[in-house]
C-alpha cells in the first residue's frame, strides 16, 4: 500500500505587503536616473577625447662637432 503525505497548508496570516517590490522599484529607477545624468555623459566624453599625439612635420637635427672629439 503507497504512503501518501500530505504537506499541511500555509498559513493563512500571510497578509504581506508589496512594501520590498516598492522600494526595490524605487531603487531601480533612482540607478537608472543616476545612470542616464552621470554614467552616459562621463562615458561620451571619454570615447570622444582618445589619445592625442602631437607629430611634427619637420625635425631640425643640428649636430655640430666640436674641435678635439
């Protein structure tokens, strides 16, 4: 003969609030707001500015020996 369980039902006190779904909404958008006033603008200039080298056309070599070397 099989052994049947059965798991007793949950309480039925369980009047919880959406209190956690609340604040953790209120947190995602605050991130996202900081995101989009600092993360975006900081990122678009550092991707604009690069590296910046400074090459000039012409190099002026003056080698004078001096007497006695």
């Amino acid at each position: 003969m099989p052994t049947i369980i059965n798991n007793p039902p949950g309480s039925p006190n369980n009047d919880s609030s959406s209190a956690g779904l609340i604040i953790g909404l209120i947190l995602i958008i605050a991130v996202l707001v900081l995101f989009f006033v600092y993360g975006l603008p900081a990122l678009r200039n550092n991707a604009s500015k690069g590296t910046t080298i400074n090459v000039p056309d012409k190099v002026d070599v003056n080698v004078n020996k001096q007497p006695g070397y």
